[in-house]
C-alpha cells in the first residue's frame, strides 16, 4: 500500500571502547513509510536519540545500514552525505536557532546553504509563506531571545521546511519536550498539519505516551538499545506485548502501591464498545462485584481507547467466572496482570 | 613636583610631543591589535574545528604542535620577547628602534594570546546549533563562517577590547627598548631623569585612554549581541 522512506537495517552503535564501552543500539531494524508519522518512543537512556541521529547520520552507526529514499546514507561520501542531508530535516529538543538572527534569517539559512538557488528576495518570501505557514507571521524581525519556547519551536519547524526542494522527512528529536502540556498539544497539531497538507514524512522520538497518542501512525518502543516492540499505535496501546510496551502504556507507568485485591485484570476496549455498562452487567447477572482499581480513556488517532484496571474478587471460581465473561466481550482485551503489584 | 621647572617641562611636552605622541600609542595598539586578530583568529577557529570532537577533525599531532607553538609563546615574558624579537624587525620593517619597529614584537607577542581568546569564544556557540546546521547538509567552512564566527560576534568583539588593552600595556612597557608613544615619554622623564609630574600626567592619560576603549568595547559588544533583550 505504500512505500518505504526510511530503511533501517542491522543498525548497531556502540560508544568507547573496552570496558568503558556502551552498546547504545543493538541489531535494530525499522522500516519507515512514507507519509507516516512514525513514533519512537523510550524511557530516557534507551537509546532513541542515538537512533534518530543515526538516522541522518549525524552520529555514524558502528554497522548496519541507514537508506533514505532509495540512498544508503551509510555508504555516501561527506559531500554526498551533505546533499543528502538537504533531503531531510531535524527539529530539536532545545530548539537550537541561531541566537545572532531574527527569525526570518534563521529561516533563510538552510537556503544559504545550498548555494544554488541565491537570490535573497526569494529566500525571504519562502521564508515569510513558512512563517505564515507556522503562524507567527509577525515575528519575522524578532530574535529568538524574544520569542516563548512554543515560539521558537516553531520558527525552527519553519526553518526545518525551508530547504528547497522541500525536505521529505522531519526527524523531530524530543521537540515537545521543553513545553508544557497546552503548547505542545498547538506543536503537535503542527506536525500533523504538516504531514497531511505537504506529505513530509514525520519521525518522532519522545518519552511521553501522550506526544504518540496524539500524532502517530505507528510506533516502535525502545528499550536498552533494543526494539521491543513495534507496530500500530492502537495496536500496541490496547494490546501492548512486552513488557516495556506495558510500561509506557499503563496510566502513569507506575505501579500500583496499594493492593486492594488479590488479583487484578487488564482491560482494553475502543470506542466500539465503552458505552456497554459491563461492570455493571457482570454485577446484576452474575452476581461479581469487581473492585475499579483505576480507568483511563484516550483518543488515538480518532478513535477513543479505554484501559482499566479491575480488582477479581478473593473468590477463585467467582474470579474465574469473571475472567471468562470479560474476554468474551467483543472488542475488549481482558488480560491478568502482575506487574502491576509490587 | 609642582616646582615651576617641572610644569614648564610638562607645557614644553604637551605642546611639543604630545600629539604625536598620543597618535604613536594609538597606532601601536591598533596596528598590533588588528594583525593579531588577522594570525588569532582563523588559528583560534582551527583549534576548536580541529579538536578531535570538532567539525573537521585533524590529526592529534598537528593539534599538539599548534597547541605547544602557542603555549610557548604566551610563557615567554613580554620584556624578553621584545630584546628577542627586535633584531627581527630590522628584517620585517627595515628598522629596529621606534614605534614601527615594536609592532613586530607586540604583534609575535598578541596572537596566541588572541588565539586563545577566540578558542574559549568559538567553544562556547551552542554545539546543538552547529548540530542543526550540520543536519541540514552545511559544510565545515559554512558552520565556520555562518554559525560559529556570527554566533560568537558579541564574544569576539569584547575580545578585540581585552586585547586592545593588553597590548596599549605592553606598548607603554616598550617605551623601555625604543619605542615611541606615551609610555616612552613617562619612562624617559619620569623614570630616567625623576620628572614625576611628568610621569604622573602620561599615567593619567593612559588610564583615561584605557577607560576610552573598555568603555567603547563594552557598548559596542551590547549592541551587537542579539541575546540581550
């Protein structure tokens, strides 16, 4: 159905050398396609800067591969390696404009570069139709100094665009990181916009569940340097495999400190389904009380998502009675868990 | 010190001496100052660029020599530098007494130290600002010419400043061997032959010179620096 962007394979990096030597990525391997929003997401330490570098080859994987676009970026020259760059774009967590430029000449400095295309009064008017584009269209003449983080994140999205003929990929580094909830949700619906009105292939690194809810396609999960588990956001949010995926997908990824109930069980339904009382139908036709030890509902994509977490009663045939009425709920995914319980 | 014979010493220098005076010690500062700049410069540039972690690595015994030439320098003390180095400006500038002749030393003398200045300025530029222009497929010399040595600007210019007064002091010290300016007039009367008043009214006018340029310095690298709201 569609065409890969972004092929990754074998990819391994490793820091230092003997005992000081730190394997960052191990045998990864990810497919990315085009005109997706592509999420990587990991606790801190995983390893997923690492790889979103790796993939612009800013940091030079130890083996394996890297194609972009039909080009293997691991086997180009650096001069090569620089056009091929021109090809693809990165925003970052600390933004990273030059403080010494206003706004609209941050803009224009991918168009500086390329060497080509020189005329000034073009750059400058590809440069205010993205700074309209990102909605700041009066802050052309402002320094960064002077603008908010939102601010700045999306001058350095317009700039990221700049580059012409336009960049296919976006490789956002933990771009939301540095804001708080309402301006990343404003940068977030960007990205989206972004992907959907000019097809650029976003790729987003984050540690927040939430950032992956909201705009990707698909995800992979990362943890010690390794790919855990990868696939369609609802997918691995309502049936997430491992145990790193469950990590990042359970309310707050905590665990739960207090243990109201010998047992607890999982569930997962989407939207199809959470209007059905079951709690309540499994207490009025079966007789099981269940204990709601904690419920949480999201949109991803668009459609809703619910988990929740359920305490069995003591009794074991009442417990399983239970087990089996939830599982046969169409659309819900009703599983034991014990990682929850410390 | 305020015996008529010393203030008529002093009226006979300022309207004798004086002005060019004044202009010897301006063009022994800057003359010096801007060649430093024009050897420091690109060297202090090529010492971050070429560090091992730097956008264009080169090979670590290049770095040592370049390293040691410079530090060799800086240790050697002025005044010594100076009886060392004047027989070489004979060869440079065709003289070895004098205001001409003292720019070679005081220039042999400021250029690592400037290299220096503009290694510290150049280290500090966000290195994630050098990341994103390498990401977007800029070169070694692009990031050198259009991130580092613009994003340093403010920090290079309040260098220029601190240079400048070093080596405006290094000149006043040369006034000692030859050369020419204010110094060498508050060394020749005050020191040589006791005219303290002498002395006294040069130092003065060192200072307010020195004044001058910190002060025109400190306002110049505000105005340029972008980061200052």
């Amino acid at each position: 159905m569609s065409e890969t962007i972004i092929r990754i394979e074998h990819l391994c990096k490793t820091f230092g050398t003997g005992d000081g030597k730190v394997e960052a990525l191990k045998d990864i391997d990810l497919d990315i396609q085009k005109g997706e929003i592509f999420g990587i997401i990991g606790l801190s330490g995983a390893g997923k800067s690492t790889l979103v570098r790796c993939i612009n080859l800013l940091e030079r994987p130890t083996s394996g591969t890297v194609t972009v676009n039909g080009q293997e970026l691991t086997a180009l020259k650096e001069k090569e390696l620089r056009k091929a760059r021109m090809g693809m774009s990165m925003i970052f967590q600390g933004f990273n404009l030059l403080m010494q430029r206003t706004a609209l000449q941050n803009i224009c400095f991918p168009l500086e570069l390329n060497g080509v295309r020189g005329e000034k009064s073009w750059r400058e008017k590809r440069a205010r139709e993205l700074l309209e584009m990102v909605g700041l269209p009066d802050k052309a003449d402002a320094y960064p100094v002077q603008l908010s983080g939102g601010q700045k994140q999306r001058i350095a999205i317009a700039r990221a665009l700049a580059q012409y003929p336009q960049p296919q990929v976006l490789l956002c580094d933990e771009a939301t990181s540095a804001l708080d909830p309402t301006t990343t949700q404003s940068i977030l619906d960007l990205l989206k916009k972004i992907n959907r009105e000019m097809g650029v292939t976003v790729v987003v690194i984050t540690h927040e569940m939430r950032v992956v809810e909201q705009i990707c396609d698909r995800v992979a999960v990362l943890e010690g340097g390794v790919i855990q588990e990868q696939g369609d956001v609802s997918d691995i949010f309502s049936n997430p495999r491992t145990e790193a995926g469950r990590r990042l997908v359970m309310p707050n990824g905590e665990k739960i400190h207090v243990l109201p109930a010998n047992r607890l069980v999982r569930l997962a339904f989407n939207g199809a389904t959470s209007g059905e009382p079951i709690i309540s139908t499994l207490a009025a036709r079966e007789g099981i009380c269940l204990n709601i030890i904690s419920a949480d509902t999201r949109t991803i994509g668009d459609k809703s998502f619910g988990t929740m977490v359920l305490g069995l009663p003591q009794d074991e045939t009442e417990a399983a009675r239970a087990l089996i009425y939830l599982r046969e709920i169409p659309g819900v995914t009703a599983e034991e868990v014990t990682d929850l319980v410390q | 010190m305020f015996s008529e014979k010393n203030v008529e010493l002093l009226t006979g220098i300022i309207h004798e001496e004086l002005l060019k005076a004044i202009g010897e010690t301006l063009l022994m500062t800057f003359l010096p100052t801007l060649l430093a700049f024009a050897i420091g410069l690109p060297l202090g540039v090529l010492l971050v660029t070429g560090d091992k972690r730097g956008i264009r690595p080169l090979p670590s015994p290049v770095m040592q020599v370049l390293n040691v030439i410079i530090n060799l320098l800086r240790s050697v003390p002025f005044l010594i530098l100076l009886v060392v180095v004047l027989p070489l400006s004979r060869l440079v500038v065709g003289t070895s007494v004098g205001t001409k002749a003292i720019i070679v030393p005081l220039t042999i003398a400021a250029f690592p130290f400037v290299a220096r200045l503009v290694e510290t300025s150049i280290r500090e530029v966000d290195q994630g600002v050098v990341e994103a222009a390498q990401a977007m497929g800029a070169s070694p010399m692009q990031i050198v010419y259009k991130v580092l040595i613009p994003e340093a600007k403010p920090a290079l210019i309040s260098n220029f400043c601190v240079s400048l007064i070093t080596i405006f002091g290094y000149g006043a010290m040369a006034g000692i061997l030859g050369g020419g300016g204010l110094g060498a007039i508050a060394i020749n009367y005050g020191y040589y032959r006791r005219r303290e008043l002498v002395m006294w009214v040069m130092v003065i006018l060192l200072i307010v010179l020195v004044q001058i340029f910190q002060s025109t310095g400190n306002y110049i690298t505000k105005r340029s620096d972008k980061r200052i709201r």
